[in-house]
C-alpha cells in the first residue's frame, strides 16, 4: 500500500499549515489578545468554515496540530514487554518528524510565541499533561506486572503507583528535551533526529549513571 499522501491530504496539510503559520504570525506582531480568528482567516486566505474545520480555537491554531500523543500499538506491546523499562517507554509517546509542522522554522516562531504569552504556556501544558496521565496508567500497568512476576509483596505492589508517578516525570522530561532538540535543530537548519534513536542514547546515558 502507498504511504504518500493523496492530493486531498496534501492540500489539507498545506491549509493546516498556512493557518498555523498566519496565527503565529500575527500573534508574534500584534500580541495574543489583538489578534482573532477573522485576522488568522484574512491572513492564511480562508473562510471561517475552513478554520474551523482544521482547528476548533485560535489558541489550537498557535498551539499547532503536531502535539505528542500516545502510540496505543506501542503501549499494548510495552505493558506485557519484559525488557528494560524506561528505554522502552520512550518509544509511548508517538512525537515524531511526521507530526512536525511543514516548515521546520515554525517551530522556532512557535515556541517563540509561547513563551511570550502566559496564557498559551498554560495551554501547552494542560497539553502536556494529559498524555502525562496517559502515561501515568501505562507505566502503572507495567510496573505491577513486572512486581507481580518478580514475586513481589504487597508493600512494594502498593509503591507502584509512585514508581509510575517517578518515572512519568522523567519521560515528561524527556519530552520537553526532544521539543528543544528539534527547535535547536530547526534554528540551525539541520534535519530532525530521528526520535527513535532517542531509546539507544538513553540506555547509554543510563549505563554512565550507574
């Protein structure tokens, strides 16, 4: 089967991402609270039913459609996997070069733009939140069966939710270094890393740490 986009798609994601760029534009000149759909609408050259059939508010045109989610083949295949834990839970959150916007440099103007605006930091991070929590149940899940094949007792079965709290953190961490890595990256002009690598050099700075 084809992997490459039909026109439709491709025409949809060019739409997407010139409305992206219009809002983040705008906001970036006018300031958050001046500029509305309509301004974003005129400036991508759309209708309000085409704004609002790619994005529901002004706030998820700025915010992009390129928002980590997790992976539900990945999740399925870690809770029952008996390999190494946190390497393996890097590969849950499906935030890859293919979700990325169209023009690599918006990711900079983006964030740019976020950070400017108290109110889109809060909405990036209710974002980031709600895979942490996602996340939270799947590491929860993985943690007990692992205590349950090792034999554990009911004390340690009760420190599970904790680990899975720990360790959700840290990949919330990690989260945050592949968005700079790839803003960094973006700036320079250089390709995306492959988020997939991201396992290997983990397990390498692991190994350091130990």
């Amino acid at each position: 089967m084809s992997t490459v986009p039909g026109p439709r798609r491709r025409a949809s994601e060019e739409t997407t991402a010139a409305i992206e760029r219009a809002a983040i534009d705008l906001v970036t000149e006018h300031g958050y609270d001046r500029v509305t759909v309509d301004m974003i609408c005129d400036a991508a050259g759309i209708s309000q039913r085409t704004f609002f059939n790619h994005f529901k508010t002004k706030d998820a045109a700025l915010l992009g459609s390129d928002a980590p989610m997790i992976d539900e083949r990945a999740a399925r295949e870690f809770i029952v996997s008996d390999g190494p834990l946190l390497a393996e839970a890097t590969r849950l959150v499906r935030f890859g070069p293919d979700r990325l916007p169209a023009d690599p440099a918006l990711i900079i103007r983006r964030l740019t733009a976020i950070s400017q605006h108290p109110m889109l930091i809060a909405r990036q991070m209710e974002r980031l939140t709600q895979v942490e929590d996602e996340l939270r149940q799947i590491l929860e899940l993985r943690l007990r069966q692992d205590a349950i094949r090792e034999g554990a007792g009911e004390d340690e079965l009760e420190a599970v939710p904790e680990q899975a709290e720990l360790v959700t953190h840290l990949l919330a961490g990690l989260m945050r270094y592949v968005g700079l890595r790839w803003a960094r990256a973006a700036e320079r002009g250089e390709p995306v890393a492959d988020p997939s690598s991201l396992a290997d050099e983990l397990a390498a700075v692991i190994r350091k740490l130990g």
